[in-house]
C-alpha cells in the first residue's frame, strides 16, 4: 500500500460555470462547489463574481465586493 503526501494545496485558478466554483490547485486537483451553498455568490452578477483576488499565496479567496473572505487549505 502506498501514501501519497500531498506538498501544497495552494489554490491557482477559479471559475464559475453550471452554477457552480471551480477551483484548480496545484497539482492540477479540481473541486466543484455549488453556487447553491453561498447565497450571495448564487445571486451575484458576472462582474461581481469576477471581483476576486487571491491571498496568501492560494491559500483563500477574497470577494471585494462583500468583503467576503474564503480559506481554501481544506485538503
């Protein structure tokens, strides 16, 4: 039986598409979210779904708009 070590789960890109957030990390994982589960990204404009910036190096997500702050080192 083999372990895989997984170095970094910094994220890369993300994408909204189908209602859903895409997120792309490195290594190349992908994790699809529901648009469902976040009431104010379901009901957000293209634009304002845009509106995002990285912080600390891929490790959370940050919406101006809202001030909305998201941790991604979940893995």
């Amino acid at each position: 039986m083999s372990i895989s070590i997984i170095k970094s789960t910094n994220a890369v890109s993300i994408s909204f598409e189908d209602y859903k957030m895409k997120i792309v990390f490195e290594g190349g994982r992908e994790l699809l979210i529901p648009l469902e589960w976040f009431p104010k990204l379901r009901n957000a404009t293209e634009s304002e779904l845009n509106n995002w910036r990285f912080i600390g190096d891929g490790e959370g997500v940050h919406w101006k708009n809202w001030m909305k702050i998201f941790l991604l080192r979940i893995f």
